[in-house]
C-alpha cells in the first residue's frame, strides 16, 4: 500500500507543478486515481469527469485543441456506447 501511496503522491506532485493549460495534467491525474483506486483506465475517467473543474476542462481542451480532439475520437471510437464523450454536429462534448 505504501508504494502505491508513494506513487499517487508522486503523480500529484508533477501534475501540480503543471501550468493550468498542460494537458498532460489530465494523464497525470488519471494515473493518479487509477493508482489510488486501483482501477481502470475508463473508471478513473468517469470520477475525474464527475469533478465540475474537470469536465469544463476535458470540455475545452477536445475542442481546442487538435491532439485532444484526436484522442478523444480515439476514445469513442475505443469504448463505443460507453464512452464518456460524444461527437455530436462537429462538437465534442462530455456525456
């Protein structure tokens, strides 16, 4: 348990570190929750997505930005109808 304490803490740190506009925070803080509790990719999505902050920021960063539209449509393509995010008229948005 501790390594994995030492882990997520290690995690939280360097997304901490981030500026507000790095999207590798988003990476950081799944792999913090995935290590924290001890799930999956797609569960420790759900639970960043539940927070407001993140969702208004997952929100942004899919429609503004070309790497994370990318992966986000890799996303849907990925988990089909239990993916998190939609595409709906060009636009992509959080379910």
């Amino acid at each position: 348990m501790r390594d994995r304490d030492a882990l997520a803490r290690y995690y939280r740190e360097l997304r901490e570190k981030k500026g507000s506009d790095d999207r590798d925070r988003w990476v950081l803080q799944i792999k913090e929750l995935r290590v924290t509790h001890n799930c999956s990719n797609l569960d420790a999505e759900r639970a960043a997505l539940a927070e407001p902050i993140w969702r208004r920021w997952v929100e942004h960063y899919i429609n503004q930005d070309s790497r994370c539209a990318k992966m986000a449509r890799l996303h849907i393509r990925i988990n089909g109808d239990a993916a998190l995010i939609v595409e709906k008229d060009g636009k992509l948005a959080v379910r």
